[in-house]
C-alpha cells in the first residue's frame, strides 16, 4: 500500500472502541486515504439515556486504551464534544474530509441524530459509509416467515442459527494510515468523566479491565475455564462462572464476532455449555431486534394493558432496594455487588428486578434508570428488554404472576451463602440454613453470628406471602384475563 494522500476519511468511533473486527475502520483504510479517528461525547442528544456514572467511568478508561492502540499504529484519537449532528459535519469541514465511516447505532435516539448527520453531509455531497460493528445480524434482517419481526425469543433464535454462523472476526490492521497533522483534539481529562467527589469508583478499579486486551483476556479465560461448564453453573452467582463480558460487548470493545466464534472454536466438539452460550448471545441479539421494532420499549410497556398497572410511590421503598437494606440477603447481595462493581450476577438481577417490581409493587421503570446509572453494561437494548421481561410487560416475557420467593431463590442458587457472605458481610457468621432468612434464626443463633436485627441488618421491609397476594390482586385489577399477562 502506497502512501495515502488526498483529502481524509473520518473514522467516526461509537460503540465500537477497539480495532480488532472493526469494519468502519477496515472500510476507512480500504478507502486508500488518510484516516482522521474521532470520538465524540455527546450527553445532550440521548436526553435521559446519555451515559450514566458506571458508564462513563467506563467511557473514559476504554477512550484511553483505544487511543493508545490508534497511536501505536500511527494514527492517533481525536475527542470532541457537543451534538453528534453539528460536531460530525463540522468536523467534515474542518479537516476537508471525502467521506466519514461510523459503525451504526440502534437506539431511537441514535436513528434520529444519524438521519441528521446523514442529511447535513449530504449537502456537503459528503457520503456516510454505515457498518454493522455491534450485532451478529441487523435487526431487520431476521424475519418471520410472514415477513414480520419476531416477538417471541425462541423461534428468533433459531432463526438465527438457521441464518448460518457470523462471517469470521477480521484482524487488527497493523498501521492505520493518518494525516500529517492530526486535528486538535480535547484532552480527556476535561471532560470529567471520572468521579472525583467522592472517588466511589474504587471497587469498578479493582474489577474491570476496561478497553480491547481486557476484553480479550475475559473472553480467553471464559472459554479456558467455564464454557464446557456454563450450562450447568452459569446461575450460580457465588461460583463467578459466567464470561462478565457484557460491558466490553456493550462498548464494543470485543465484537459477538469475536466472542461467538472463540465460543465455537473453544468449545468442540459443541457441548451443552457452548450451545447455552451462543444463546445468550441471541438474548442480546433479541433485545436489539425488539428495540429496533419497538423503538418505545425503555419508556412504555410493550403490553398495553400494563399501561394501567396500579404501581406504588414510595421512595423510602425504592432507597432501601437501591442501598441493598431490603432485610432480604439474596435481594441486599445484589445489590451492593452492583453498587461496589457495577455489574450483577444475571440470575441475581432477575431476583431483585422481581423484588423491586413485585413485592414493592414500584415501576419497573424506576429499577431500570437505577441500572441504567449503575451497571458498567447499562445497555438500553438489553436493560429495557430484561425489566420488561421481569414485569411481564415485555415481549415473550415470564408471566407477572409467577413470583420469585427470594429465600427459596437464595437457597437455590446461592446453597452456601458464599455469595451472601462476600456482599452482605453483616451476615457472614450465620449457617448456611439460615442465611436467606435470617429473620427465622432463634436468638442465641443470631446472637451466635453477631446479627443484631434491625440494627446491624434490616428485618425485612415487607412480608412475602403479603406481598406476593398483593402483586397478584395489583395483576387482577388490570385484566381478569390472566392470558393477557
Ligand atoms: P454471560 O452469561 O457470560 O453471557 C454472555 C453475553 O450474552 C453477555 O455478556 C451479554 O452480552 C449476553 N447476554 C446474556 N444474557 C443476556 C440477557 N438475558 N439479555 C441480553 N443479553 C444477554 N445486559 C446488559 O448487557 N446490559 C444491561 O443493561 C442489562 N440489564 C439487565 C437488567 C435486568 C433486570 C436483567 C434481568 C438482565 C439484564 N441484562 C443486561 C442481561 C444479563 O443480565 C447480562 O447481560 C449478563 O448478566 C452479563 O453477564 P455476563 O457477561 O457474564 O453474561
């Protein structure tokens, strides 16, 4: 390859911060001219679904890897900030750009801005070149056989095996051809993504590896040591037996490309762990055909009739779910392991999500924008498909009325209290029978393992049995059709 020359491509970088199977910047490269990398913060355009606290920690940690791959191959990062559909056309301007490539984007908000940004190009007779950088398919080409998109996982999902393996991951280039003079760029420290008062992100610093070689390690030791093992473990939130990859698929840091095919490779002959696995990757898939379908899916239950649910207010309620102080353990652990990590065993969101919903009787909405600031993988797609899920407002969704009892859920998945005891250590000191409900522990028992409850842990702030013939009365008053729900 001679040296590029000419007018640049901008290589637009979204969630899509790596350079291994990035088809915009293979695309760019492929197009022989210089390539100006740019990324740009914008908080304005998504309104209420701009990056929360987790996410931007997140943000700042990946911007700062990627920009050390782009200058070790001779290219460097250029930050910008401000609307997406003024900052990419003047861009444009600024740097004399011939085309810009950007991987796609799927939320409502992004295909508004997009449609923006493509307009004001083309009066520039600028063309925008997109690429499917984040999904194993494009939601719209999954179809039903009426042509329809699909409202329910299972037959998606084989529709997508039917559709035949994603093509292979492409390699890292290993020179990515750049202007003399790259355009000035923010610093990244200015944007402050970073908590400072106060710094509450130490226990995000000890878990995560942000940025493309902390993805590739997650996923090499995942297939290494749990694949083969992932169908039969994968519930089991003290056993830390799933890939934890969904924050560097979120950032795309890794590609389902990727994790698919290593998935395949890691697995053979196909067992049970890697099938089971290859269709959570398609819960992901599903949750970004629903989006795309039904674009109003974070702010409205996609059954009308939940609509009308007689959902409570009550703050004190939602405080003590978002604190971990519910007097639930299996409830608590989960949610401190989100606080002090940003991120949650799935089983355990599944429990608190029912919990929040269920016994609190709070919309589901209100659990969603507290992952949506918390979780590292706050996703929309994914985030919104999953609490419909739970609330059984979603498509193909677990019935409202089956209810999860936290204790037996705890006793399930949690059979020694390990998982309790490392997030909730006020109750570490109580035998395994009794650590899901401590409240049924004698005096000299709780005395025994130094609980003092009500003081040192929460009793519980509602009754099962009460709460659950509430939930169920609250289901009654929406629809006598339990079919319906
Ligand atoms: P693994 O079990 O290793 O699965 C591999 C990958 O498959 C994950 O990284 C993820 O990308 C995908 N995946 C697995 N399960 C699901 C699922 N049920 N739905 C969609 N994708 C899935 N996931 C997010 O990425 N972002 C969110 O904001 C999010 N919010 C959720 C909210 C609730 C209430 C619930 C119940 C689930 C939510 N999930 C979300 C889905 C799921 O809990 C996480 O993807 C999973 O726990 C991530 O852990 P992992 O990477 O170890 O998953």
């Amino acid at each position: 390859m001679g040296i590029p020359t000419g007018a640049p491509v901008l290589l637009w970088f979204r969630q899509d911060l790596r350079l291994t199977d990035n088809p915009a910047l293979a695309a760019a490269i492929a197009s022989g001219r210089p390539v100006v990398p740019v990324y740009v913060l914008d908080r304005e355009t998504p309104g209420r679904w701009a990056p929360g606290g987790a996410s931007l920690w997140w943000l700042h940690h990946s911007l700062t890897a990627l920009a050390a791959s782009l200058t070790d191959r001779g290219a460097g990062l250029v930050l910008r900030r401000g609307r997406a559909a003024e900052v990419i056309p003047a861009m444009v301007a600024e740097t004399g750009a011939s085309a810009v490539y950007a991987s796609r984007l799927y939320e409502p908000w992004a295909r508004d801005s997009d449609a923006a940004v493509a307009s004001a190009l083309k009066r520039r007779e600028v063309p925008i070149h997109g690429a499917n950088a984040s999904l194993l398919f494009e939601p719209w080409t999954i179809r039903t056989r009426a042509g329809g998109p699909f409202g329910v996982y299972g037959p998606f999902s084989r529709a997508c095996f039917a559709a035949g393996p994603p093509a292979q991951p492409a390699r890292a280039p290993t020179r990515i051809p750049a202007p003399s003079r790259l355009a000035p760029s923010d610093r990244l420290h200015d944007w402050g993504l970073l908590p400072t008062h106060p710094d509450w992100a130490g226990g995000l610093r000890e878990t995560w590896g942000p940025g493309e070689a902390g993805a590739q390690a997650r996923l090499t030791r995942f297939v290494a040591h749990h694949l083969a093992t992932y169908d039969a473990l994968r519930n089991r939130p003290d056993l830390g037996a799933t890939s934890a990859l969904s924050p560097h698929l979120h950032w795309g840091e890794i590609s389902p490309r990727q994790v698919w095919h290593a998935a395949e490779a890691g697995g053979a002959p196909r067992g049970e762990g890697t099938e089971t696995f290859l269709k959570e990757l398609l819960w992901r898939e599903f949750s970004y055909h629903l989006l795309w379908h039904r674009p109003a899916m974070p702010e409205q239950p996609l059954k009308e009739a939940f609509a009308h649910f007689p959902w409570r207010n009550d703050p004190g309620s939602l405080r003590a779910w978002q604190r971990g102080q519910t007097g639930y353990p299996i409830v608590d652990a989960g949610m401190r392991q989100l606080w002090h990590t940003g991120w949650m065993h799935n089983r355990v969101r599944m429990i608190v999500a029912s919990f929040l919903i269920k016994h609190l009787l709070l919309p589901w909405q209100d659990g969603e924008a507290w992952f949506w600031d918390t979780l590292v993988d706050a996703d929309l797609a994914s985030n919104s498909a999953s609490w419909q899920w739970v609330a059984g407002s979603g498509a193909d969704a677990a019935p409202y009325f089956r209810i999860f009892n936290p204790v037996l859920q705890g006793a399930k998945f949690d059979p020694q209290g390990a998982y309790v005891r490392r997030w909730v250590p006020e109750l570490a000191r109580l035998p395994a029978a009794l650590i899901h409900a401590p409240w049924q522990a004698s005096p000299l028992e709780l005395a025994d393992a130094g609980v003092a409850l009500e003081r040192s842990y929460p009793a519980p702030i509602v009754d099962h049995a009460a709460a659950r013939a509430r939930a169920l009365a609250a289901l009654d008053s929406i629809t006598r059709d339990k079919g319906a729900a």
